[in-house]
C-alpha cells in the first residue's frame, strides 16, 4: 500500500470544479467589469449630450427673448429709472444738484461758453468742454475756477482751436469732498 497515489483523484476533482466556477476566474471578472464601465461610459456620455442640447435651447431661447424686447423702450426705462433713483436719493439727503450747476455757471468767465458737461460720479469730478474767443481766456477761466470754494483742483485735458478759430479747452475740475452731485 506504499505505493498508492491519492494526489491523481483529488487533481481531477479540482479540474471539475474550476471548470464548473467559472464566474470565479479572472477572465470572467476582467470582461464584466469591463462590461459595467462600458454601461457607465454610454449612459455619462448620453447624459452628456442631453446637457449639451438643453444648454443649447436655451442659450437660443435667451436669444431669442432678448432681440424681442425694443431697445428704445428698454434705454427710456432704464433712463427713467436712472433719473428717479437720483431724485429720491437727492430729497432723502437734501442735496440740490441745481445749486452746484448754478454756482459752475456764475464761474463761466466772460467771452467763454460751456459746451458740454458731464458729472464723474467715482471720481466726483466735473468735466467741462468750454468755448472762448482766446487761450487766454481759457486760463483765466481754470484759475477762476481753481479760485472757488467749489474744485480741489482743476487742470486742463485737452485744448485746441475749432474751424472758427476759437479756442476749445477740456477741464477737469475734482469737487472737494463735502460738495457732491447725486446725478445717476
């Protein structure tokens, strides 16, 4: 009884049952997991296109929206409201921007015009395009205004001579602190 091999039987036992798990193999395990990622891949990229059109939709839907409303009634509404936020805004301070304007006018030497105006309201400055017979009337005219209690300091931006030969002068005037105008 030496000589008796028990190691055959078991081996073809274990033949039988690896053929009989082969959900346990390797190969198996690698195809299915590639088979789950592929799955997930096609529904990430499905849902990827379905974001893609809904995005799209409605980029075109805002498009489309925004060239149906009229600039004209949209600029006057925002101009309109523009105007009345400045007018609460000045009778909740009491500030009287009719009082600074006034006070620039009467600052207007004699012989120059004002041609243009505009209010800086980050800066708080006034920007003024003045029109006068003479460069010389121009510095009399930024030293009338650097002489008020009004400007902190005024300088010129740019000056030049129009087709009648009149001198055309660009001020800058920073307004001291406790003088503001509330235009919006």
């Amino acid at each position: 009884m030496i000589d008796i091999n028990l190691h055959k039987a078991s081996e073809n036992d274990l033949k039988i049952s690896r053929r009989k798990s082969i959900f346990r193999s390797g190969f198996f395990l690698s195809v299915a997991l590639l088979a789950v990622v592929s799955v997930i891949f096609g529904i990430t990229k499905l849902y990827q296109n379905n974001l893609i059109n809904k995005k799209n939709s409605l980029v075109q839907l805002r498009a489309d929206k925004l060239n149906s409303f009229d600039n004209n009634t949209v600029n006057n509404l925002v101009n309109f409201k523009r105007r009345l936020d400045g007018v609460s805004f000045n009778l909740q301070n009491k500030d009287n921007p009719g009082e600074v304007l006034n006070s620039v006018e009467n600052l207007i030497v004699k012989g120059a015009s004002l041609n243009d105006l505009d209010y800086d309201i980050m800066n708080n400055s006034l920007k003024m395009e003045v029109v006068a017979d003479s460069f010389r009337l121009a510095s009399n005219q930024m030293l009338s205004l650097k002489k008020s209690d009004l400007f902190r300091d005024v300088l010129i931006d740019d000056s030049y001579r129009n087709e009648a030969g009149q001198a055309v002068f660009t001020l800058t005037g920073v307004l001291k602190n406790e003088t503001k105008i509330n235009k919006r």
